[in-house]
C-alpha cells in the first residue's frame, strides 16, 4: 500500500513531511526532511543542508517525532 502524507511541520525553510503506511495490523510513518529555497521567481526544494540549516533541522526533526509518537499513542488507545 502506498504511503499517504499525513502531516507537515515547517519552521523558515526547513520543512519535514510525515507521511503513513498501513501494512497490516501495524501503521508505520516515514519523514522526508527539505530545505526551500528559492531560484529566481520559482520555489524549490533540496536534502541538502548547510551548517547554518542543521540547528533548524533538529528542531523539526524533535516535534516530527513527537507528532509521531502522539498519532501512535492514540492508536494503541
């Protein structure tokens, strides 16, 4: 089954996307971590970060997990 995206935590130009997979019993989540930036006139993303981006990235990464663990909580509720 494919992964449906569930929610999205952005803070500047770091952003993380949760995504959910059901395979049978079990719910799984995935993150996609990316920074924007913008080319021109046109809004892009990249996996790339520099080292002023990863203090940003911790922090969206912290309540991507806590967000994850929440949703798992109320499921097992």
């Amino acid at each position: 089954m494919m992964a449906r995206r569930q929610h999205e935590i952005r803070i500047g130009l770091i952003k993380a996307r949760i995504s959910r997979r059901q395979t049978g019993p079990n719910t799984r989540y995935s993150v996609a971590v990316v920074r924007l930036y913008r080319n021109g006139d046109v809004w892009s993303e990249s996996s790339r970060f520099g080292p002023k981006d990863l203090p940003l990235v911790r922090l969206v990464l912290d309540r991507a997990h806590l967000w994850v663990l929440q949703q798992s909580q109320r499921i097992d509720s």
